[in-house]
C-alpha cells in the first residue's frame, strides 16, 4: 500500500515542485534582463524552454538573442513565437526590426495568412482554444438534441433542433480550425540560416555546382532530406543544396 | 715612475755656441703607461736648458685631451751655472680600451731640430659603465662634439607621455652653431616643454672626459599607435674654434636613432575611455542647476593631473532631446615641462532646456588608463539632476501658450520582453488529438444516442398504449356503429339515433381521452382543429346533433342509411388524418 502511495504522491508534487521553480527562474530572467545581462536571461529562459513553451517565452528569447546582437537567432525564435501566437504586434514588429537587418532580400515565403482577422480567428496564443471551443459545442449540440427528444410541446423541439444543428455545424468548424492550429503549431517546414554566408548548391555533396549565395537571417522552405544535406526553397520557387548544420527549423 | 731620456742629434751645435752651456734635453714623459679606460694618464713634456721655438703638440693617436695644455717654466741657478727648464703638462685619457700610441713633439732649438720618442700607453677597460649606452655610442664617433636623443622610456603604452631629451656633449671652447635639422617625428604627438631663459650648460664627466652639456630642446612624446616608434637622428653643423681670423673648424655631428616600443593599451577598452593615458581627477560643476525653461546651464568638466590632457577627447552627455547643447568650449591650463604634461583641461558646456521638469542626466563617466597600474580608472561624478521651472512667458518668443512640437522619433529598439504569466504550457502536447479530446468529442453523440434509444423505448411502450386506445375507439365506434346497424336493420327508428349519437360522442372522446360529458361543440372545434378547413368539426357536430334531434323529434332530413354511412365515413376519415 505505501509502496503505491509514494509514486502517487510524487506524481501529484512533482508539477507543482516544477511549477514553482519555473516561475522562480522566469523572474530571475527577467530581472537579469532588465539589468542588462542578456546573456544569463537567456540562458534562464533556455532552461525553461527545456519543457515547456508558450509564443511569449519564445518572444523573450528572440529579444534576448536580438540585444546580444545575433541576428539569425532572433529571427529565429520570432517566427517560432509567432507560430505560437500569430498576429502578437509585438512579435511581428521586432521580428520586422530583425528583418530588416537581414542582407537578402527575398520574397516572403507564401503563407497562409489571410490577415489580422484570420490571426484572431486562430486563436491568439492559445493553442487549444478551438479545441476546447469543439468540445464545448460538441457538448452544446449533444444537450440539445437531448432536450429535444424529450420535450413534448412542438416550438421548444423546433428551437432544440435549430439549436442543435446549429452546435453542429459549430463543432465541425472549430474542430477543423484545431486540427488547422495543431498541423501549424507543429508545421516543421520552414527554417532560418544561421550561417553568415552560405553557399546553395546544385548537388548533395561537397563541391556541388554553386547556384547561389544567402546570407544569415534568411527564411527558407524546407524539402527533402539527404544524409548530413537539406534541400531548401526560397520564395522565388529555386531549390538547391544545403549541409543540415547550416540552417535550424523554425 | 720612469724616465726616458731622449737621445739629441744636435749637442755639437749648443756645445760650440755656449761654453758654459748645460747639457740641454727635450723629453716626454707619462705618469704610468697602462690605465684604465676613463682614468687619466699625465704627460709632461719638457725641454731644458735651452730657449726653444715652440714644441708641437704632439699626434694624441686617439687618445682623448682631458685637461691642458699647462705650461711651467722654471730658472735655477746653482754654483753661478743657470738652469732652466719649459714644460707642457697634458692630462690624457682614453674611452676605449687599447693600445694607443702618443706620436713625438718637435722643438727647434737653435739651428736644429729635437724630437721625443713616442710613447705607448695600455688601456684597459674601465670599470665605470654608467652611462648610458647612447652616450657611449655618441663619444664613440667623436669624443670631443657629440649629441644624443634620449628617452625617458623604452617601452610605453599608447597615449603615455615619454620626454625626448636632445642634448649637446662639447669639449671646444667655442662652438659657433650653423644649421640644423630635427629629427622627423611620426606617429607621435609632440609637446614642446618650456626651457626658460636659464638654460645654461652644466658639465658632465663622461668616461673620464669633462664635457660641457647643452640641452638643446625637451619634447613630450605622446605614442598614438603601437609598434616601435623611432625618432630619426638630429643633424647638427657647427663651427668649431672660430676665432678673430678663423671662421673656425666646419663639424658636423648626426645624433643616434632612438627607438620606442609602443604597446597596445591592454584589454577592452570601457566605453567612457576617451585616449587619457596617466592620472587625473575629475570635477563637475553645475552653475545652477536650478533654472527656469529656455534658460542656460554652465556646466564645466574639468580633467587635472598629470596626462596626455591634449589629447583628451570631450565627454559625451547623455542629454536628454528636450535639452539644446553648444558644443564645448575648452578651456586649457596645461604646462610642458621636463616631467611631461600636466594642468588641467575643462570642458565648458552650454545647455538650454526648453522645457520645465525634473531632468537626471545621472552619474558622469570617465576613464582613464593608468600606466603605472597597468589597469584603467574609472571616475565618477556626483549624479546630474536639474530642475527646471517654468520660464516666464515673456520670455519665450510666441504668446498664447506653449508651442506644439512634434513627437520625435530618437531611435529605434525591440519591444520589451513580455513579463507576468507567459502562459506556459507542456512542450508537444496538444488538447487537439489527444485522448482526452477523443474522449470529449465521443461522449456528447453517445449520450445522445443513448436518449434517443431510451426515448424511443418509452414512446414504444407509450405508443401501444395509445394504439390499443386508438384501436380501442375504432373498436368501440364499430360496436357503437354495429349496435346503430342492428337498429337500423330492424327499422328501430329511436335506438339507431341514439346508438349513432352515442357511438360519436363516445369515439371522440375516447379518440381524444376525454370524459363523454366534455364532448361538445368547443372541445370538438379544438380538437378536430382546422382539418379540412373546419367542415370536419361541422359535419362531426352537425351529425352529433342530427342525432340527438332525431331521438326526440318525429323527423328524419336523410334516410337512416345515408346517415349511417356519413358517420362511418367521418370516424374512418378522422381516424386516417389524426394519428397523433
């Protein structure tokens, strides 16, 4: 019996134990950074990131990066909190401010965003919210169509069932939106270059035909892989050879 | 001590001019005949007993004249013979160790002519090595007119002071200077230090040699970049021994080449370090840091001590944009002297803030790099704060309030960090797909099912209920008709109207689960409703009160038959439509 209670007990305080010693460092990196030490906020905030993750962790992280100077991971980290939270102002401007100090100019890779309000209807920062909303409906319509079937006089079953349907159609739309959420949270297709200069080449080898240089900063698509090599495609649709260390996925 | 008597050629000739005539010598002499590089070697050289023309001097074959020559005659007479003697006393000495041969003097006595022997004297090397290795290498070349350029440094740091020394070493009586080329000096910054009008020579003994000194000229190098600096040698023409006939011996010295080991100033550089290089302090002052808007603040920085003070750059105020500055203007105490720079330069700042409140500009920086630390310095001042009232109006050019400037953008930075609750959540674990969500979603509809099946169960069994009733009403309506056939096949006139209308009031209210007593023309208009646009609900009544008129009236509007028809026709009708 003790011996079942110890595990239980230890699955119960061990969040809570890493709760509060999450918030313990979230503080102490926010005081290192408002002191100016960028480097030890950074690294506070990269050992919360071990676990968890949220579009405004991400966001202080980019600002970390983007004080110690180092453009590629600014950028970066940006994009991934975007991703988290699409339409933050405060995430696109400083990824523009980061953006502009990027030397290629380049296409912006298609997206799929249809403006502010497509952003708001993602969600803001919370992941699951159409997934819960789904659920909520789901149980909505289910109430309904309940109420419905047992109600006798005629105009409360006529409005359950508009009720229901209409809990219906809700459920089917936010359940896709959530699918739509969670395919783009976990979307890995894209990825920044983090070397200064970088050769594309026509080939997956060393010594590859050189089809054109990028520079640091820039976003890129990412295709197949081969061994330690990456093929990537940039807004304007070309495509060649990169070695795997020399861009990290968003 | 020894003697060397020198041989003489012309005897015969004095013997036969004098009969009294001493026998007449001319001899050279030294005290010793090794010495020690520096020491000084004493050479006499006397002629006696005769009146000679002048004794040259004789070739020194690289030894150095120290002092001479001294001449001294004497007269003696013993027993009525007279002697006499002329001397010339040197001091001699060598800088470097050697061999040296002093060549013969000539003296012509009478007709002819005597001769000394040379002399050879030892030098060894001297024990005094003190002065420095330019002086040495200078004395080489020419031990009687040299000059040097010294440093008070071999190794600086950028920005340190080091002093050039230019100094004139001569053992002339008389030096007449003609022209002159200073070295070229690059990548130095010089000061000229001051020498007063008192610059007279002093003398220096250098390995041995008296000499008299003549500082030329002092400077204050400052090194602006690492790497070894040289100061090429200075070129000097004089005239040596001018005299009243003579315009003098043309000479002309080349100093050596000093070189100077910069190095970098060590580790990173503070960003408040403006190039100060030594030691200085730091004084702020204020003028009056309480003001009214639109009016001048005197603010003055003032760096004193001993650096590279000329070089020192102005500090930069963090102003704030309300405020308007001048540039500064410098004010300079700086004095060059033979220890290097020092004084004070003061940073004179004119600010004008156009606008009333509370202004910190904080504490003011600065720092400097200490070379004998090896390490910089930071100097702090006293934090700035100003206090600015609101200016009188009349003051400012426009009336009416206070003029609208637009908002100026002063730079760009990155939104701040997002502080609080970041709304953290577990990495790669989503609500959407997980069991959970399954779970959610699946629960509702099966619920819903569930009820369904549950209500249909009940209906099921309410719905026999009602049928068997249903059933029940044709039932009793067909026995209820029957029983009006039976009267009507026996021709009962009263029975089969009072069947009929019992028949109708009893199907409906069984039909509807009424009580027979709330059968009438209300309940039969609600409930029969607007089926067939209400002629249903009329036939039904008109054929429920046909009825009931006929049992107690002797008259008959239709044969029984066709009313029996009619009612059977309205039952079945009634029963096809209302099947609720």
């Amino acid at each position: 019996m003790k011996g079942l209670l110890a595990p239980l007990c230890l699955a119960v305080t061990l969040p809570l134990a890493a709760q509060s010693s999450t918030d313990a460092l979230l503080r102490r990196a926010e005081a290192a950074y408002s002191k100016g030490d960028h480097k030890e906020a950074l690294a506070l905030y990269d050992s919360v990131n071990t676990h968890f993750t949220s579009a405004s962790l991400l966001f202080n992280m980019g600002n970390c990066w983007s004080k110690l100077g180092d453009v590629p991971h600014a950028i970066l980290y940006y994009e991934r909190a975007l991703r988290l939270g699409p339409g933050a102002d405060d995430i696109q401007a400083n990824l523009d401010q980061e953006r502009s100090k990027v030397v290629d100019r380049m296409n912006e890779l298609p997206s799929l965003t249809l403006g502010s309000l497509w952003d708001k209807l993602q969600g803001g920062t919370d992941v699951d919210q159409w997934a819960r909303r789904s659920l909520w409906a789901c149980a909505i319509m289910a109430a309904a169509a309940i109420a419905g079937t047992w109600v006798r006089k005629r105009l409360a079953k006529r409005l359950l069932t508009a009720v229901a349907a209409i809990a219906l159609v809700s459920t089917v739309c936010s359940a896709l939106l959530a699918f739509y959420r969670v395919q783009q949270v976990e979307d890995r297709s894209s990825a920044i270059i983090m070397s200064p200069t970088l050769d594309i080449l026509g080939e997956p080898r060393p010594g590859g035909t050189r089809l054109f240089v990028l520079h640091q900063g820039t976003k890129v698509g990412l295709m197949q892989r081969q061994g330690d090599w990456q093929e990537i495609r940039l807004g304007s649709g070309a495509v060649g050879w990169v070695p795997v260390g020399s861009v990290e996925v968003i | 001590m020894f003697k060397r008597t020198i041989p003489f050629f012309a005897s015969w000739v004095l013997a036969c001019t004098s009969a009294l005539a001493q026998q007449i010598t001319f001899q050279a002499t030294v005290d010793r005949n090794e010495i020690a590089a520096g020491e000084p070697v004493k050479l006499t050289i006397s002629l006696e007993n005769a009146s000679g023309g002048s004794m040259t001097t004789p070739d020194w074959g690289g030894l150095a004249v120290m002092q001479g020559p001294m001449e001294s005659s004497s007269f003696s007479s013993i027993n009525g013979r007279m002697s006499r003697s002329v001397s010339r006393i040197w001091y001699l000495t060598a800088t470097q160790p050697g061999s040296f041969v002093i060549g013969p003097s000539t003296v012509r006595v009478g007709g002819g002519t005597m001769q000394t022997d040379p002399i050879t004297i030892k030098v060894t090397k001297g024990a005094s090595g003190s002065e420095n290795a330019d002086v040495n290498g200078a004395q080489k070349k020419d031990p009687n007119l040299f000059c040097t350029i010294s440093l008070s440094k071999s190794k600086a740091y950028v920005g340190e002071q080091v002093i050039a020394t230019y100094t004139l070493y001569y053992r002339y009586n008389s030096l007449q200077p003609q022209n002159y080329d200073l070295p070229k000096l690059s990548g130095f910054w010089a000061e000229e230090v001051d020498m007063g009008s008192h610059n007279t020579g002093t003398t220096q003994t250098v390995n041995g040699l008296r000499y008299n000194v003549a500082v030329l000229k002092k400077q204050v190098l400052i090194p602006l970049h690492s790497g070894k600096l040289r100061v090429e040698p200075m070129t000097l023409n004089y005239l040596v021994n001018p005299g009243f006939f003579s315009s003098g011996t043309p000479v002309r010295i080349q100093s050596n080449t000093s070189e100077l080991n910069v190095i970098d100033l060590p580790g990173a550089k503070p960003a408040d370090f403006m190039g100060a290089v030594g030691d200085l302090r730091l004084e702020v002052t204020v003028g009056t840091p309480q003001v009214k808007a639109n009016e001048a603040i005197d603010l003055s920085i003032r760096f004193s001590g001993r650096a590279n003070l000329k070089l020192i750059d102005a500090p930069k105020l963090n102003l704030p944009p309300d405020f308007d500055a001048y540039d500064p203007k410098i004010n300079d105490k700086i004095t060059v002297n033979g220890s290097g720079m020092s004084g004070s330069r003061e940073f004179q700042y004119l600010l004008i803030p156009r606008h009333p409140g509370k202004y910190d500009l904080g504490t003011l920086t600065f720092s400097y790099f200490d070379p004998t630390g090896n390490s910089y310095k930071q100097l702090r001042s006293a934090p700035l704060t100003f206090d600015v009232q609101t200016g009188t109006e009349n003051g400012g050019a426009t009336a009416g309030g206070p003029t609208k400037t637009d908002v100026q953008r002063l730079g760009t930075d990155i939104r701040y960090i997002r502080t609080g609750d970041l709304h953290l959540r577990p990495k790669g674990k989503h609500l959407m797909g997980s069991w959970a969500y399954i779970l959610g979603m699946a629960v509702p509809p099966l619920l819903f099912l569930f009820s369904l099946l549950l209500h249909r169960r009940r209906k099921q069994r309410l719905g026999d209920l009602q049928g068997q009733r249903r059933r029940g009403a044709d039932k009793v309506a067909k026995k209820r008709l029957a029983a009006a056939a039976a009267a009507l096949e026996s021709n009962d006139r009263n029975a089969f109207h009072d069947a009929l209308g019992k028949a109708l009031e009893g199907y409906f209210a069984d039909k509807f689960n009424l009580g027979v007593a709330e059968v009438n023309e209300s309940t039969i208009r609600e409930k029969l409703g607007d089926l067939d646009g209400g002629r249903t609900a009329d036939a039904y009544i008109a054929l429920i009160s046909d009825a009931q008129m006929a049992r107690f009236a002797p008259m008959e509007n239709k044969p029984r038959r066709q009313t029996y028809d009619q009612a059977a026709a309205i039952i079945s009708h009634i029963e096809h439509h209302l099947r609720t």
